[in-house]
C-alpha cells in the first residue's frame, strides 16, 4: 500500500468519525433555549461543532448556561465585557442575560444547561464568570453530554452524576481573561480596529485626534469607560490573543511577530509581567488560579 492510499485512508475514516460524531451530537440538541421554554430535567446537556468565524445574534436563555468549549476558541460578549475562552475554559452564565458569541475557530461546544431553582436549592449563586477547566471535569463533561439522556432518572444513578458534576463545575478556579470596552460608539470602533490589527502601533496621540479629543480629554474618558489606560488595554488585548494562538499550537516567535512585538524576548517579558508565567508554561498546562491576570 502507498503512502498516499494510507493518507486517503485516514481521511475517509476522519471523515466518517465526524460524521458519525455530527450526527450522535445532533441528538442531544433540542428547542429548550427559547426563550421562555423549560428544561425536560433540571440539567440539560448539549455538544456541537461550530464552524469558524460564527457569530450568533445577542440572546439570552431562560437558563443558567455552562459555555465550554471542548475543543477550538470563541469570544462571548456581555454588555460590555468581552470574555477570550480558549479550549479548556468555561463562562458561567446566569438566567435571562444577554450575551453574543463569535467562533475564533472551529469549535467543538459542550454546553451545560441548568434550571435556576435547581441551581439555587443545590447551593449554587450564579454568577458571570471564567473558569479554567482541569482535565477531570473536562473528562466529566465530555461523559455526561456522551451518556445522560434528555429525559434522565433524577432519583437515580443519572441523577447523582449529575448533581456530583454541578459540584465539580462550582468548584472550578476562576480564570479572568476579560476585557472591558467602551460604551462611546467611536471608542468602541476604535478598540474594534485595535482587537482586528493587534500588530500596528496604534499610537494614542493619532486616536485621539481621529475622534475628535485632545490626548489629554481622550485619556481620560478611555480609563473612565474602561477602568485602564489606553496603553494598558491595547497591552491586555494582545497579550489575550496570544492565547488564542497558543491554544492552536504557534509558536512563540510566530505569535510575536503576528501581534507586532519587537522580539521574542519582547512578548515572553509581557506575557510573564501579566499572567506571571511564560508562554511556554502556559501552552503546556493551563495557568493556576493565582498566576492569572497580575494588574
């Protein structure tokens, strides 16, 4: 057998595992994120494929939502909040909130749905959060949207795996890759076009005079729509698309060079002074609950 019948070999069985997969995944799908729909039990379980670059409209669900992307990367956008959510990551989403999501690649989703009552009676406050998902929940997600059913047993051994999942979820450390932006529609365009060229220098002096400030008024009303300096966000918002791009295995002079830094040694410097490990350490497991986000 040739090498190029082996390598149409391993792509006809890829391609049939995906379908299958698709299909076994479709299953678990169900109209219950209408708004004002029910859950069938109190925890409901999804998992699909989103292609790359989707972005959904703004809604909200009638439902607490675990956001977990199993495997590639998205953005999900709350008021004014933007949330990095690399593979391994989860957004904690509480009932009736609007929120937008935007596919930075492929993604494989394993949602978690879960009624407010439910939530509230097991112990659970729900709360807008990002936290990093360690490989046993993640092993635990994967099993749960693979074997509980819709309709599952809540008296039952369905149900005690479930209710241990819901502890495990509550007890994940909180990772927060956030980023605020601004309300004022010509600073948001700016920090839209800032977030699509992270490699150009985007002096402030040249911003300010694009919208109408003085570098003086225009530092001021950026840090009072943000809660940061203008330099400090741009600085944030790179270092927060470098993850993005480990997470899809670049290398760290590739990723240097894609978002504008001088020198490897450059972003190795910054990405160390904000998460306080390097981005060597980061690709390699994911950061600890008090290595992340140093101000």
């Amino acid at each position: 057998m040739t090498g190029r019948q082996i390598v149409s070999i391993k792509r006809q069985i890829k391609g049939a595992e995906m379908a299958r997969t698709r299909k076994l995944l479709y299953a678990f799908r169900s109209e219950s994120d209408v708004e004002g729909a029910k859950l069938a039990r109190p925890v409901f379980f999804r998992s699909f494929m989103m292609a790359e670059d989707v972005q959904s409209e703004v809604h909200a669900h009638p439902f607490i939502q675990f956001h977990y992307a199993r495997e590639g990367a998205l953005y999900v956008t709350v008021e004014n909040t933007s949330y990095i959510m690399p593979a391994c990551y989860g957004l904690w989403i509480p009932a009736h909130v609007p929120h937008h999501v935007h596919t930075a690649s492929e993604v494989f989703l394993e949602s978690v749905d879960i009624d407010p009552d439910f939530y509230a009676a097991s112990g659970g406050t729900p709360e807008l959060k990002l936290v990093a998902v360690t490989d046993f929940a993640r092993s635990f997600i994967h099993h749960a949207t693979q074997t509980i059913p819709e309709f599952y047993d809540e008296d039952g051994k369905e149900g005690r795996l479930v209710t241990s999942l819901l502890d495990v979820l509550n007890d994940l450390p909180e990772a927060r890759f956030g980023m605020t932006w601004p309300t004022a529609p010509a600073l948001q365009d700016m920090c839209q076009t800032i977030s699509e060229s992270p490699d150009q220098p985007h002096l402030m002096e040249e911003w300010a005079e694009r919208v109408g400030m003085s570098p003086r008024t225009f530092s001021r009303h950026f840090i009072k729509e943000t809660g940061t300096t203008f330099g400090n966000w741009k600085q944030r918002n790179r270092l927060l698309q470098s993850i993005m791009l480990l997470r899809q295995s670049k290398s760290v002079t590739e990723i240097a060079l894609m978002l504008g830094y001088s020198s490897t040694s450059a972003y190795t410097y910054a990405f160390r002074q904000l998460f306080g490990v390097s981005p060597t350490k980061f690709e390699a497991a994911p950061l600890p609950p008090s290595a992340v986000l140093h101000e």
